[in-house]
C-alpha cells in the first residue's frame, strides 16, 4: 500500500511537474510524463496496485485541475493500460527477460493512442456533437496522445532498466 501511494503521488508530480498543452478540437489534451510512470506502477506493483496508483495519480490530477468533468474517463483508461499491461507482462515473461520491457513500452504507448481516441469520441459527444463530427474531431486530436504514447515507449524501458533491479529488492524484504 505504501508503494502504491508513493507511485500515485509520482505520476501526479509527473503531470503536474511538466505538463505542456496542445491545441485540439476535443478536450484540452497536453503532453506529460503521467502515463509512463503509471505503466511502471502497473508493471511493478501488479495490475490491481498498478491501477489504483494510476486511478489515484491522473484521476486525482484531473479532479484538482479542472478536468474533474471526464475524470472518470481518465480513470477508465487505466484501468484498459491496467489490464493490458498486466496480460502483456504475463503473456512476455517479463520477469525473466527485461529486454521484452521495450515491447511493453511500444504496445503500451499504441494501447494510450486508441484509448485517448475513445476517449475523445465521448468527450465530443459528452457536448452534444453528433457521432460523425466526433470521431474526426478526436482523431484531428490525437496529436498529444501521439506524443505521449513515443515518450512511453521511450521513458518505459529506461526507467524499468533503472529501476528494476532496486524494486526487487524492495519488494523482496516485504
């Protein structure tokens, strides 16, 4: 449980910390190192522990700043990354190779592309924008989710390398 809301208050300071915005037609979409860090959480505490960092961290985040309105959407998204990051790791054996971390990190990174899509359907229809318009309006939005899903793929790998090793031996002494 500690580690958990030690993870939740990292993913919020990785949004908070560097949070860039970007034009869009749905949402207020911005770039941040939030969803890297709750794919760690996932990939290190378990997809139960993961999600509720996650759940806490962006959630938290959005019902603080303004975004309180499609938080449970956030909430929603990792709780997708929380289940696919988790059937990933399984399915790879993470575990016993960290070479696999850079697959999980890419498909983890696509996974955030389509959910941030989905998401912005609904936000555009959460306003009255009839189902067409919404989905070429959330696809003309996608470029912070682009963003975001490259700096996954890359911030993943480096900081599992980094840091799994120190995880294990914490984890171990529980």
């Amino acid at each position: 449980m500690i580690f958990t809301a030690l993870f939740a208050a990292i993913i919020y300071i990785g949004i908070w910390v560097l949070r860039i915005p970007l034009p869009a037609i749905v949402g207020r979409p911005f770039i941040h190192f939030g969803n890297p860090l709750m794919i760690l959480a996932i990939i290190f505490l378990g997809g139960g522990w993961g999600f509720v960092a996650g759940a806490i961290g962006l959630g938290g985040f959005d019902v603080l700043n303004g975004y309180a309105a499609t938080s449970w959407l956030t909430v929603s998204e990792v709780a997708v990354m929380a289940i696919v990051v988790t059937l990933l790791v399984r399915a790879l054996n993470l575990k016993n190779h960290s070479g696999r971390i850079v697959a999980i990190g890419i498909i983890a990174g696509f996974t955030k592309v389509v959910t941030s899509y989905l998401v912005g359907v609904v936000e555009a229809l959460m306003v009255g924008t009839s189902f067409h318009v919404a989905v070429g309006a959330a696809f003309a939005s996608l470029l912070a989710a682009v963003i975001n899903a490259v700096a996954t793929a890359v911030i993943v790998p480096l900081l599992y390398l980094a840091l799994h090793t120190i995880f294990a031996r914490l984890l171990a002494r529980r």
